[in-house]
C-alpha cells in the first residue's frame, strides 16, 4: 500500500514484519531520508515467513550490466549460514560473510530493467528489498566542455572523446549497446567517444555544421543503427530536424524560426516519428519520409514566456498512435503528459525538487518502467543522480559542487 501526501511518500509493506510487537514500516521523504529501528535502517522492502527472518539494508552497488557477474555487497541483519539470494525470480550465488554481510554476485537477466533482491534464511523466512538492483548496460554524464564520464556501476570508463576548450556540449546519445556514442557540439559537429577497448564509432560525413553559430541542441540515432555506419538526427535551436547518414527527410514538423526554443527531441524505435520539446514546455510531434505524424500531446504541462522545460521522457510503451510520459522542469519538477488516447501516467511522489533554483538538466526513465509506477533519474547541474519512483541510487557519479555543467544523461 502506498501513500503520497504533499510529496511525502510514506509506504507499508504488507505483509509487514513483526518485531518485539512493532510493526515494521518506511517513510521515505522528499530528501530520500531512511528512518531507523533500534539504529538499523529500516529501507524499503518486506518479510514474510517463519523465522529467523532475514533483513536487508542495502546493496552496494545498486546496477550493473544484464550480462551479470557484478559483485554485490548485501548488509543487513540475522543473515544465517545458509542463506540464499535472488536477483528478481533468477538465483544468485551467495557467500555469507556474518550475521549482518553477504556477497552476492548478479546473475544475468534478459533484459535491461529494475528488480527486487531478496535474502531467504534456510529453513526461516525471506526479506525482499523492493526495487533495489537496475540491470543496465551503461550510464553516463555529458559535461558542458563534451567530456563524457562514466555516472553508475553499470559501465566502463571512457577512453577516448572530445574534450572542448569552452562549453559547447549540447547533447550525447549512446548506442544500444551502451558502451560508445556522440557527443553533440553548439555547432552542430557529431563527436565519437568510445568506453573501455571498444571500438570508436565512425564519424557521420553528412550531418549539419553551422560554425560559430550556437543552435545546435540534441541529437537522437535511428534504432538498430551501429557505431561503423550510423544515422540519426539533430536538433537545432529553430525546431529544424536534420538527418545525417541514411535517415530519411523530416517532413512534417514544428517550427520557430530565430527563436530558440526548442530544446530537446525524442524519436520512435520505429523511426517514423517523434517529439519535440520546447522551451515553454510545449510538445509537437513530427514525422518522417511518408509516415503519419504521431498522435498530438493534448496534456501536457505549459509555461507561456517562461523558458523553464529542460528535457522530457517518454513512456517505453508509448507508440504513434499513442503516448505518454513527463517533461521536467528547470526546479527538478516533473508534469506528466500523454496523447488523447493513452491514460495519464503516475506522477512519483518522490522526485528532488529545487524551488526557484534552475538546476535540474535531463530525465531518463528506467527500461521497462511502466505508468503506474514510473522509475527512472534526474540529473541535476551539478552532477548529482536523483532517483525517483523508488529506483535504485545509482553510484559513483562525477560532481562538481557549485559549478553547473552537468549537461546530459545518458542511459541504456
């Protein structure tokens, strides 16, 4: 059972664990902040069975890659000896260490997404920490001077990329495979980067440069395109949509000319169309080639003459002819959208909020999260990651306290 009020989130888990008479539950504040019972963190999650009844603390890390193989350090209490772990319904091999450690190593999921872990006590009962473990394949952060750098367990560190000697990272966008991408310049210029020994992707000959000229401002790869031969979009400023490789013309789209407004650009895995955010939050779709534009926003939040929108999300389920998901605004506010024909998603009760304060740059939902119980991060100038919708931390991230030049996150 969940509760939310005035963001505040308090959650029951039921059924709830007994001890000494007192029923255990969490609170959970706007800060994230865990209470205590008899100095032990109570986190989220629940019990149930005969005892002893294990409990689980936390898990360090919180994500690694889908391929498994991540050694997880689990702390908690009442661990017995024989002990056994799952990541989701898949077992994991577990060592434990004492009463209140355990090592587990991930194993591996057939897909990216978040699971509960859970640690069952031979012949006693089970604890399972809701929501604790993203399978990811890579996460990172965009600087303001291109620099890319690895933001969660889940990927390896960049080895090669630009490095500009002012600010004129606009965007990123990694690859499927979340180990290499392009970092995208004020001017339009398409940058490599690459992470670990894999393999630089070929620089697009055909995308568009505007030198000297600040507009450039997202970039988005077709589906199914590689790091030797890809295509995509970017963005400029003016709402125009320019294909590089092999992608097809936009045909159909809004547009602001010498107004730059338009701020960031999201495309359909089937390539026939998207989104465009603007800087008052408004949403437009366009098409590509032949195909029909995709279903009009008609639900959405909007700031007329206050550019305060920074990026949005869509649903992973969202389709043409039907779509949803949230746009976030500079204080670290999220406002759901959707078309006429998709239902409204949750908005979370626990995402960071920084009143008066334009510090908040991009959102990235976690795969496979759903409307009902959104999941994902936010990124904040910074460089801090803000989980919210109960998703894990994810850790360790670059930051730069005081310094706003934390530009985009990546996530795959």
């Amino acid at each position: 059972m969940r509760l939310h009020i005035n963001r505040a989130a308090i959650r029951f888990a039921l059924p709830v664990l007994v001890v000494g008479g007192l029923v255990v539950v969490s609170f959970v504040l706007p800060s994230h902040t865990r209470f205590s019972l008899g100095g032990l963190p109570v986190g989220y999650g629940y019990g149930y069975g005969s005892q002893p009844q294990p409990f689980v603390a936390s898990l360090n890390p919180t994500d690694g890659q889908p391929t498994g193989g991540q050694s997880v350090a689990i702390s908690g209490s009442n661990f017995n000896a024989g002990a056994t772990a799952k990541f989701g319904s898949v077992p994991a091999p577990v060592v434990v260490n004492s009463s209140t450690s355990a090592t587990a190593t991930s194993p591996p999921q057939a897909s990216e997404g978040i699971v509960n872990v859970s640690v069952s006590n031979t012949g006693g009962g089970t604890w399972v920490k809701t929501n604790a473990y993203a399978y990811l394949k890579g996460v990172y952060e965009m600087d303001a001077f291109g620099g890319m750098h690895v933001a969660s367990s889940a990927g390896a560190p960049v080895t090669n990329g630009p490095l500009f000697p002012a600010k004129l990272g606009r965007s990123a966008v990694l690859f499927s495979t979340g180990v290499n991408g392009f970092v995208l310049d004020a001017w339009g210029g398409l940058h490599p980067f690459t992470t670990g020994s894999n393999t630089m992707p070929t620089q697009p000959s055909n995308f568009p440069y505007w030198p000297n000229f600040d507009i450039a401002r997202d970039v988005v790869l077709v589906s199914g395109t590689t790091a030797a031969n890809a295509s995509g979009y970017v963005l400029d400023g003016w709402g125009g949509i320019h294909p590089f490789g092999t992608a097809p013309s936009v045909t159909n789209f809004a547009y602001f000319p010498n107004h730059d407004v338009a701020k960031r650009m999201f495309l359909f895995s089937d390539g026939k169309g998207g989104y465009v955010l603007d800087a008052w939050g408004g949403i437009h779709p366009f098409a590509t080639g032949a195909n029909a534009l995709p279903a009009p926003i008609t639900n959405f939040g909007y700031w007329p003459n206050f550019n305060i929108a920074r990026d949005f999300a869509l649903l992973p389920s969202s389709t043409g002819a039907s779509a949803s998901g949230f746009t976030l605004d500079g204080w670290g506010g999220l406002h759901l959208f959707n078309s006429a024909t998709a239902t409204p998603p949750v908005t979370p009760g626990d995402f960071p909020y920084f009143p008066n304060f334009d510090i908040a740059r991009a959102v990235r939902l976690a795969p496979a999260t759903t409307g009902s119980n959104p999941q994902g991060w936010i990124l904040d100038g910074y460089g801090g990651e803000h989980e919210f919708g109960d998703a894990p931390p994810l850790a360790p991230f670059p930051y730069y306290p005081g310094n706003d030049v934390a530009r985009q996150l990546a996530l795959q």
